[in-house]
C-alpha cells in the first residue's frame, strides 16, 4: 500500500483527545485518525451511493412510470416475513 504524507491542523483540544484515545487503544494517534477517516470515506461512499441510487430510481419512474403501492410491497413482504417464498410484485404504470 503506498501512503500519502497530508498535514492537517487540528486545534489542541482535539490532539489531546486523539492522544488520549490512542494511548487507551494502544495504538499510535496516526493509525486513530487514518481509521477515522477510512470510516468516515466509506460511510460518506455509501450515502452517495444509495443517493445517486434514488436519483436514477426516480428518474425512470419519471421516464416509465413503473410503480408498486405501499399496500402492493407491505403485502409481499407480509408473505416474506411468514417464510413464504414468493416473487416480489409487478411494476405497473
């Protein structure tokens, strides 16, 4: 794995913290913030992920019209939660 040096000011409440909370983990404050920040990448990653999801979702709803009802998707999941193994409903306009 190849590493990038970045600098980041932090103010000194927060070093303190960062510090206390390594020496708790027994780990270096480094390693902390880089797991800090891989935690923080990857959540970001799927929040836009299941954005851009309900974008395109509703962009061909807008182009087809293709729909369930509440009552449509509450039923088959109703028949799911019983142990029913049971194909999700047809799309409708």
């Amino acid at each position: 794995m190849v590493f990038t040096v970045v600098a980041i000011e932090l103010d000194s409440d927060t070093s303190k913290r960062i510090n206390h909370l390594a020496q708790a983990r027994h780990c270096t404050p480094d390693w902390l913030m880089q797991e800090a920040i891989r935690q923080y990448v990857e959540r970001e990653e799927k929040r836009e992920a299941f954005l851009q999801d309900g974008i395109r979702a509703w962009n061909e709803y807008k182009a087809t019209g293709l729909h369930l009802t509440m009552e449509e998707v509450d039923a088959w999941l109703a028949k799911l939660e019983e142990g029913q193994d049971v194909e999700p409903p047809e799309c409708h306009v």
